[in-house]
C-alpha cells in the first residue's frame, strides 16, 4: 500500500530539475557594463561593435567582453568607474543615433542561457533608481480631437460646396454650424455623418436660421482617451529608450496616469526635464500679403498672430501644413553657416503636404511654430488636485522658400543643446495629451542593497523557523514537509526568473507569507493522519486517509486565498500587483510541493512495509 508508479517518479525529478536550473541564475552576480541600441532607423551590427571598442580602448577602458546580441550591444566592463566613463564617452562618440545605456550585465554561464536561464530583474526599491507617476491631461486631448474636428469639418464643406453662415466651436467642445437653408443643411448633416460616425448631429431652427450641433459621442470621447494614454505610453517609451535607460518600468495606472521607474538612474533631473516636456512643431505659411498686422490692428480671419523668441510679431496662415505627428525621424545636424540644426524626415502624408506647398509658394516664407505645454497640479480649497496648464507658442524659423521640399529639410535658429533635446523628443514621437509629473521619488543604490539584505533575511528567518517548527512537532513527516518547503521556494525563485519577472519589496513579501502558507497544508495533512491513528486505523491506511480526505479541505483554503490575490492584482497597482503576482505564484506551486511531492516522499519511506507505528 502507499506504493509509487515509476512515472510519479520521473515527474519529481523534471520538476527538481526545473527548479534548479531556473532558479539557478539568479546564484551568479551581475558584472557593471554599458548597452547600446540603435535608434529608430540606425543598424547595430558588428562595425558599431568595433567601433565602440576601439573608442573604449583608446580611452583605456578594459572590456572584459564584447557581444551582438540581436539589435543589442553588450560590453563588460571591470568596475563602476568604467562603467559611468565609458557610458558618457559612447554618447558622444557614437551620437544620439546609438543610446547607450548603463546596465548590470548577467554572468550566467553558456549552457544555462541556452536553456533560457536568466536571473530575476530587481525592482527600483531593491536596485535603486527613481519613480515617477505622471498625470496625462485627458481635456486636452479631448480638446484638441475637438479642434480637429473642426477644422476637418470646414474642409469637407468646402469641397463639397455646401455653404453656411457660419460656424464656430463652444467651449463644451461642440460645433455649431448656422445655414441659409433647410437642404443644405440636411445636405451637409448626411455628408458630415458619412465622414464622421463619432459625432452626434443635432439640428434645430433659431430666427429664422436652419442650425446643426455636432458633439462627440461618450464611447468617442473614451476610445480617444483611451488612445491618448496608450500613444504617451509608447512615446515615453521611445524618450526613455533615447536617454539610455535599460530595463525601464513603464505601466498604466489608473484611466489617466502612468508611472515610471528608471532603475539605477542616480541624477533624476534628466530624465524629468525630458518626461514632462510635451514639445511638437507646426509648420505654417507666413501672409504675405497682411504683413502691417502683425505689429497692430485687426488679425484677418484666415491668419493668427504669433512672436519669435524674441518678441517680434509674425502674421501666419491658420492652416498647418503638417505637424509633429507627421516626423519619422529627427537628428542634430549642421546649416550651410556651420551652425546647429535639427534635420527632419517626414511621413509620406506630410511630405505630400511639404512638396505641394513649397512647390506653389516659392519666393514666400514658412514659418516653423515649437510648441510647448508646460502645467503643474495645484490644489483647490477642498484638497482637490487640478492641472493648470499653459501653452508656450514659439515661432523658431521664417525661412523663405527657394525650391521645392519634399521629405526632408532642416530648421536653424538654434542653439547646440536646444537642437539635441529637440530632437530627441521629436524622434520619440508628440504625446497625444500634456504629461506631467505628479509624484517623484528617488532610491538611492545603498538604500536599495540594504532592502535586498532585509528582505533576504526576512525570507530566511522565517523560513527557518518554520523548519524548526515543523521537525520538533512532525518529526520524520517534519522533514518530509520541510524540504517540499524547499523546493516550493525554489521553484517561486524559478518561474519569477522564467518570466523575466521584476522583483519588488512587496514581491518579497509575498515569498515570505508563501513560505507560512505552503506548510499549512502540510499540517492539514498530518493532523488528519494523526487523528486516523488516534482513531485506531492501521498506520498505512492512516497515511492514504490522511492525504485523500485533507485534500478538499486544501484546496477550498487555497482556492479563496487564490482568489484574494487575483482581485488584488486586478484592481490594485505596481506594488500590490507585484505582491499579488508572487503569492499567486506561490500558492499554486504550494499545492504541487506540499500535496504531490510531499506524499511520494513520504510513500518512499514507508510504502511497501508493515508498519506499527509512525514518527508523527
């Protein structure tokens, strides 16, 4: 009785050898390195290889070890020092074309990366580095889906010759449109519906007027929330990727806010002033023909007033000709003086654009328009937080026309770091809404190291005591639980490294609280083992009652803790996740350690053989 099939065997042994060799990596102790990628469009192949290391050569920085691995650059390097020199040198030698990044580099041996062993990353409360938590301003990306709108609307009604009386936006986003006729404006409500699902067309009579309301519908004005979020989500991502940050942590939290954790950045003011900057460009044609308004009296209709830098006035086209959307790439270059420049790729649609309005305006002027949303969040009498946001308008360029552009050009009138930041942010591509930062903390690496030893150590204590625990009351049996105990962190350890998981204090926290609820099943058991022998059964038929019967009771304990864990990984955020996400983990190998692994050791000590008594 109690006997095991040979194949139970065998799945203990994969499941030992899983643990093992997965949880393995995280033994061998990262080396300090730099990491270069290539940016949007630029190739990193085995010449950027060599060319990096003959740059860290001739500075006498020793590279322990050079790799391509896919579009990545990894160099080992000896010390910090090295690390934080070669890292600024790269930058400047290889370009923004090529960020390069200080990363902790793994020293898991060949044969175990090959099996696809890699060690856990830690989080930023355990390697240090800073948090952010950004507010993404959802008005105005609902305002300027509005705007757009608007101005396509006015387009349509053009070309289709459909003539109103007039139009104009309220401050509810709404547009309102006035026309002479009942037909035409029911003409124009069917052709503005065709081209426009998304809009709710309402119409009216005001003295005499035949009126039409257009206003967003609410599943409209979510999905573009919605897609706000999801585009400075990738954009913030791309920024980060240009400053050279390795294994960022970049999440949603919330309908309108996303954190971010840039682990081992130490100086926070880099990143900040590029996170919260909301920059993109609009490209207009300068009037020509209004030029004494824009130094005083009344703006025409179709043009807007703006300034240089220096406060000189400007009269510009209302139209854009193409915007920030439009940029596919953007690098620091030189103009025909020697001096700094952003050189811009553009997109088919806005080199169509550049093409057709540079071709029939040659001999006028274009005027390049930087835009700048700057905001901070105040809060009222009440305590309720606000944006308060203010939109910086630049005319940074008037160059006139002297050929035909297509889908490159370059802008001037600037200085050398105003021509890198600029680039960088338009070749990470225009935030859909302003972002801005609600909430920064910094850990420092010495703080985070003293985390790591703590947690360690709250994890060894209380698993030690548990060990103890476990023997002095169960004795042999204690021993059997103890090593399943074991083995259950072991292949915590392992799965959190096979999913490349981030370990977090709160992760930790969950490992520990694993550790006091993978034996509790164990106790289950062997209490009803020895209430089966207090009761008078036979010591083997107390082992297989005491395993069966325990078994529902298991399982509806571990079920409801499994379903605590998953609300809390639902509606909870980066830290409670990463808690949820540990103990879920760890209650589901729990079940296999304590109830599976446990009863074949056990089996193989006593199946088989006439027992009297058990050490219980």
């Amino acid at each position: 009785m109690n006997k095991n099939p040979t194949w139970k065997y065998l799945l203990l042994i994969l499941i030992v050898a899983f643990g093992v060799i997965y949880a393995m990596p995280n033994l061998y102790q990262a080396e300090p390195g730099v990491q270069i990628i290539g940016a949007r469009n630029a190739v990193v192949d085995t010449k950027v290889l060599e060319r990096a290391q003959r740059t860290l050569e001739s500075a006498d920085i020793e590279v322990k070890q050079a790799t391509l691995e896919g579009s990545k650059i990894k160099l080992r390097l000896t010390s910090d020092e090295d690390q934080n020199s070669a890292r600024e040198l790269l930058r400047t030698r290889l370009g923004s074309d090529y960020p390069v990044a200080a990363a902790d580099l793994p020293t898991t041996p060949n044969w175990l990366a090959s099996l696809g062993g890699a060690p856990m990353y830690l989080g930023l409360d355990l390697r240090g580095g800073v948090h952010f938590l950004l507010q993404v301003d959802m008005d105005a990306a609902e305002k300027k889906a509005n705007e757009n709108y608007f101005e396509g609307i006015r387009t349509l009604l053009r070309e289709e010759g459909l003539r109103y009386n007039g139009i104009n936006q309220r401050d509810n986003g709404a547009i309102f449109l006035r026309f002479k006729t009942e037909e035409v404006r029911d003409q124009a409500r069917g052709e503005i519906s065709v081209a426009n699902p998304d809009l709710i067309a309402t119409t009216a009579e005001d003295n005499g007027s035949f009126t039409l309301s257009l206003q967003l519908s609410e599943q409209a004005v979510a999905e573009i929330k919605k897609a706000a979020l999801k585009k400075n989500m990738l954009a913030l991502r791309n920024r980060i990727d240009q400053l050279g940050v390795s294994e960022p942590v970049i999440q949603q939290q919330g309908l309108d806010r996303i954190v971010i954790q840039l682990p081992g950045v130490k100086d926070p003011s880099i990143a900040k002033d590029i996170l919260g900057k909301t920059a993109t460009l609009e490209v207009h044609l300068v009037d020509e023909k209004n030029t004494a308004s824009t130094v005083s009296g009344r703006v025409p209709s179709g043009s807007k007033r703006y300034f240089f830098r220096d406060g000189q006035p400007i009269l510009l086209q209302k139209r854009v000709l193409f915007s920030g959307e439009n940029i596919i790439d953007a690098g620091v270059s030189v103009d025909q003086n020697g001096g700094p420049a952003v050189r811009l790729v553009l997109d088919s649609r806005g080199a169509a654009a550049n093409s057709d309005a540079t071709g029939d305006n040659i001999g006028n002027r274009m005027a390049i328009v930087y835009i700048e949303t700057l905001g901070e969040t105040k809060t009222d009498s009440l305590g309720n937080a606000k944006l308060v946001t203010k939109e910086i308008k630049e005319v940074i360029s008037a160059a006139r026309i002297n050929e035909q552009l297509g889908k490159t050009f370059i802008i001037t009138g600037l200085d050398q770091k105003e021509a890198k930041d600029l680039a960088l942010l338009l070749r990470a591509g225009s935030l859909a809404a302003p972002v801005f930062i609600v909430e920064e903390r910094t850990v420092g690496p010495s703080l985070g190291a003293d985390n790591i030893k703590k947690g360690f150590s709250s994890v060894l204590y209380g698993f030690l005591a548990v060990l103890v625990f476990m023997i002095i009351f169960y004795r042999v049996f204690g021993a059997v639980a103890s090593f399943a105990l074991v083995l259950n962190l072991v292949i915590i350890v392992a799965v959190l490294s096979l999913l490349q998981a981030t370990l977090t204090l709160p992760g930790v926290a969950g490992m520990v609280l694993t550790v006091g609820m993978a034996v509790d099943a164990n106790v289950l058991i062997f209490e009803r083992i020895r209430e089966e022998i207090q009761a008078g059964a036979a010591p083997q038929m107390s082992i297989h009652r005491g395993y069966d019967n325990a078994f529902s009771t298991i399982i509806d304990a571990n079920l409801t803790t499994l379903i605590a864990a998953l609300v809390l990984f639902n509606f909870g955020t980066g830290p409670i996740q990463g808690f949820a996400i540990t103990l879920s983990i760890g209650i589901a190998t729990s079940m296999v350690t304590a109830i599976f692994v446990s009863r074949i050791l056990v089996n193989l000590f006593y199946g088989g053989r006439r027992l009297d008594s058990l050490s219980i």
